[in-house]
C-alpha cells in the first residue's frame, strides 16, 4: 500500500513545545496523547472516502438550514396573519 501523507509524531511534539508561552502541563499532556490517538497514514481509498462523506455532510447541513429557515419564515407569516385577522375584528 502506498502511504499518501506520512506525519511523524515527532514532529508535531516538537510544535506544541516550542510555542512561546508557557502551557499548563496537564493540557500539553492531553494535546500530545490527541496527535497520538489520530490517524497517520491514510490511503488513497480511505481519503477519497472521507472525502466523499465529507461531500454529503455537507449537503445535508445546507439542506437542513434551508429547510430551517423556510420553516421559520412559514410560521413568521402564520403568525402575521394571525395578527391582521385579529385587527380585523372578525
């Protein structure tokens, strides 16, 4: 199998202690044991899978807000009709 992206942990270890300001240890502790936890090496057929639920979440996030907004605005003219006819006095 072919590695497309090789990350070393070492790397990033050297990333997070180089920063300018002091960090709490407990927290540098748990950021390191997070870069350990994630994956390294993904292969062409797991990043073009990610990439396509990636592709559908997506989707499915505009569709809910639309679906959301359309939503409220239906219930915002519900409720302006409700007003006039109560104006009205009928």
């Amino acid at each position: 199998m072919k590695k497309q992206e090789e990350i070393s942990p070492a790397t990033s270890i050297l990333k997070i202690q180089s920063s300018p300001k002091k960090k709490n240890p407990k927290r540098m502790q748990r950021e390191l044991n997070r870069a350990k936890k994630q994956p390294i090496v993904l292969t062409k057929a797991q990043l073009a899978l990610q990439k396509t639920h990636d592709l559908v979440k997506q989707k499915r996030k505009t569709a809910k807000k639309k679906k959301q907004r359309a939503l409220t605005t239906y219930k915002y003219q519900l409720k302006q009709e409700k007003r006039h006819q109560k104006k009205k006095g009928y």
